[in-house]
C-alpha cells in the first residue's frame, strides 16, 4: 500500500476516534443527539471528513479492501455536505453506533 494511503487511513481512524469520543461524551444517548445541534455538527463534520478521505485514497488501495463499503461511505459524505436538511438523525444515528466502529476495525487492519 502507498505510503499516501496509509497516512489517509491513519486520519479516518482519528476522526472515528473523534465520534467514540463524542458519543461517549454524550452517553450515547440518541435523545441527546436529536435535540443539541453540537453533538450533531460534530458527528456529522467527522462524517463528511472520513467521506473526504476515503475519496483521495487510491483506487488500488480500495479495490484490494473491497470489503470497507467504500462508495456507501463517499455517499453518505455527498448527503451531509450537499443535503443536509434531508439528513436522517436515526440513520445517521445508527451508522455513528454500529458503521463507524465496525468501519475503524477495518482500517485498522489495514493501516498495521
């Protein structure tokens, strides 16, 4: 893997270290997170920031991990930058809980 991709992988585990961090912040409380704009903005900013990354990694580098849902993840970046008054707080819930770690495991592997 390129030296460029690593580095690149390397900052999307910080960013979802940054959601554990502020989920647990937040006692992983989806009530909390409908209702203060802080915790979403934050969530959500690191969401479009993995999407961001995921997008400069090489095209080698995706298709050798095809298992990391690498278009899911560019898509979900497209919905929050360009239509996020459309935005569903419970699947983006849902993809904070249950995606982002399971996303962290795998580029973990990859980044070792």
């Amino acid at each position: 893997m390129k030296k460029e991709d690593v580095l690149i992988i390397r900052k999307m585990i910080k960013y979802c270290n940054d959601i554990d961090i502020l989920m647990k912040r937040f006692n992983m409380d989806y009530e909390q997170y409908k209702t203060d704009i802080s915790f979403q903005y934050a969530c959500n900013m690191c969401i479009i920031q993995i999407g961001e990354l995921a997008n400069r990694l090489s095209e080698e580098t995706k298709e050798a991990n095809a298992n990391i849902p690498w278009h899911a993840i560019r898509g979900m970046r497209n919905l929050h930058a360009h239509d996020y008054e459309n935005v569903d707080l419970e699947i983006v819930w849902n993809t904070l809980l249950e995606d982002i770690p399971e996303l962290k495991r795998g580029l973990e592997k990859l980044s070792a």
